[in-house]
C-alpha cells in the first residue's frame, strides 16, 4: 500500500514538468516530506474549467489541491475517507467505489517518493518469542533512482455535503486516491547496502508509478482500456534506502526525513 510519502517540489517545478496550464498562486501547498491520508496534495487533473476561465469546453491541465481519501460520489458522509487513501489497479475499473472515477477522473499525484516499513529480523524474533508485542519498524524511502518524479496513478472524485447550502465554501470535497500494483520482484536499481534486494521484500504492493510517456494517456478521459492504462511500470527504475524513525510520527515533517542513512537504526537490522 501507500500511506506516508513526500512532496516536496514547488508549484512552478511541476507546472512546468507536467504542462500544466491552469493552476492558482492562491492554492500554493507547503512543502511536505511526510504527506499523511486526509491531507491536501498537489494533483494533476484534466477536466473543462468554469466560469470566466470556462473558454471553449476543452479539457484543460491543472494543478489543485485535494485531500487524500477518496469519498465517492454517492457516499452519504464522507467519513470513510480515511481509509480510501489506496485502490488496487486490478480491480479498480470494476469497484463500485472507483470504477467511475476510473473511466472519467483519473489524476497525477506528483512525488519525491513514499515510506513503507520493515520490521527487522531482530524483532521478528522477539516477537515471535513473546518478548515484545510492538516491534520496531524501519522506514526506507523509495524514490526513482535518477532523481526525477515520482508520478502516482490516481482518481479524483467531487462529494456534495447536503446539510450545507450550494455556496458554503465546505459544501463541495474533492479527494483523490493512489493507485497500487504488485510490488516489484526484480533488484533494485540501487539498493541498500544491508537490507531488502527488492520492493516486494519492503511491502507486496507499491504505487502504481506512470513514467512520463503515459502521462497524457492516464490524464485523457477518451482512453479507458484497463489493460493499457494499469500496466505496471518498467522494472529496475528504482531505489530504496533506510531513513530516521522520525517520520514514523507525522508530526515530523522537514528535509532531513528523506535523509538516507548509512544502515538501519539499531535494532531494526532487515
């Protein structure tokens, strides 16, 4: 799954590595290195725009904020959201709670990367012993090994909250959720020099991550072959690598949660 991950670019990197064309100054998020579900993140969408901007109905490029947990349409509360933050690539043309976001709403969510969480040999044992109920987990980051984007397969969706009246500026949610595949069985492209050889040794599901030659297919609402779209992305693209328990706590939120550690913490050992 996806539930913690960073990022951290501005507004203006991904305006101009995604060609957006509309985006407002006024709905600059800050920056986040340990983005948490039912936070607003930075989404690219393709959708008409509205009003005087509205020009001749064409789909046009955005960047948004929206909160991540998707509530659907036809939801009649949004408290679920918390836990719609994921969606499985292969079922999610089929899912009630997705599938029509799926033929017509489906966005970007750029990234530095995401955090998953091992727990160590170490503590297998003791908790297999009985000898601590909680054992500690490390974080490892991963992250595209060239440094570029790490773009997530999403959907959008828009929920109405009927006990507000259409003008309330709470009246209308937008939300989004990430797209998961199976995790990669293949090494790493740069992998620790201590720990998991691959990204189905950290977790068995990853974001589902679109290089940039199928960005505008994702984005367009005219594609809808599931086949084409939810192909898992080439294999060997990424790297992973053990960083500071602090972002174990969202609380913590600053540059030095990517931070790449020279091995595990203590006690932790993959």
């Amino acid at each position: 799954m996806c539930g913690r991950y960073a990022a951290s670019r501005a507004p203006e990197d991904l305006v101009s590595l995604f060609g957006v064309e509309k985006w407002e100054p006024s709905e600059t998020l800050a920056p986040d290195w340990n983005v948490a579900p039912t936070k607003l993140v930075p989404v690219v969408l393709e959708r008409p725009l509205k009003g005087q901007d509205a020009g001749d109905g064409r789909p046009v490029r955005q960047l948004r904020p929206l909160k991540w947990g998707l509530v659907p349409s036809w939801a009649t509360s949004p408290e679920g959201a918390a836990r719609m933050i994921n969606a499985r690539a292969e079922t999610v043309h089929e899912k009630p709670s997705y599938r029509r976001a799926f033929a017509a709403r489906r966005c970007l969510l750029p990234a530095d990367g995401y955090y998953e969480w091992v727990t160590g040999k170490d503590e297998r044992r003791l908790e297999e012993e009985g000898r601590r109920k909680r054992p500690r987990k490390q974080p490892y980051f991963v992250t595209p090994a060239d440094g570029s984007v790490f773009a997530m397969a999403g959907l959008y969706e828009f929920w109405r909250d009927r006990t507000l009246p259409e003008d309330h500026p709470q009246a209308w949610w937008a939300t989004c959720t990430v797209l998961t595949t199976e995790a990669e069985t293949a090494p790493l492209a740069v992998g620790p020099a201590e720990g998991p050889r691959s990204l189905a040794d950290i977790h068995p599901r990853m974001p589902l991550m679109l290089t940039p030659d199928r960005w505008d297919a994702w984005l367009d609402p005219a594609n809808t072959a599931p086949e084409s779209l939810l192909a898992p992305p080439p294999e060997g693209l990424m790297r992973a690598y053990p960083v500071s328990t602090d972002v174990s706590n969202v609380r913590n939120n600053g540059p030095e949660l990517e931070k790449e550690l020279a091995a595990p913490e203590e006690g932790t050992l993959f």
